[in-house]
C-alpha cells in the first residue's frame, strides 16, 4: 500500500470521485448537510445548488425543483397525518 492510499484512507473527505465540481468551498457539501442535520431531500437540494454551475447546469437546476417538490410532498403529508 502506497502512502497516498493510506492517506486517502485517513481523509476521505479530501477525496472526490466523479469531478472537482466541490473542491473550491471552504466547506465540504456532505460535511455542511451533516453538521446542520438536514433530511435526505433537504440535503439533495443543498448539493444540486452547490454544484449546478459547475457541474450539469440546467439538469441540476431541475433537479432542485423535483427534491423540493418532494420536500412539499412530505411535508403536506405529516400535515395530513395530525
């Protein structure tokens, strides 16, 4: 095992896979939706913003608006459940 492998090993977070479409915030998006607790479709939207400009444009921007519609979703179907 090289040492680069053993620090990927120790640092995960230092790691992307799939582009660098993250690496110029001060903050990691995973680390940000973590710390603050966010759900599953409140964490989706977060990464999509992060990274639409940078990444797939125009599909990331819809897919902002399908994990916020189902945000919407879920939120009227607790109401409902009261």
């Amino acid at each position: 095992m090289t040492s680069k492998d053993l620090l990927e090993q120790a640092f995960p977070q230092d790691k992307q896979i799939g582009g660098n479409h993250y690496h110029h915030y001060l903050i990691q998006t995973y680390e940000f939706i973590s710390k603050n607790e966010h759900t599953f479709f409140q964490g989706n939207v977060i990464k999509y913003v992060m990274r639409y400009a940078y990444k797939n444009g125009i599909e990331d921007l819809e897919k902002i608006k399908h994990y916020c519609d189902l945000e919407i979703k879920k939120m009227r179907d607790s109401k409902k459940k009261k």
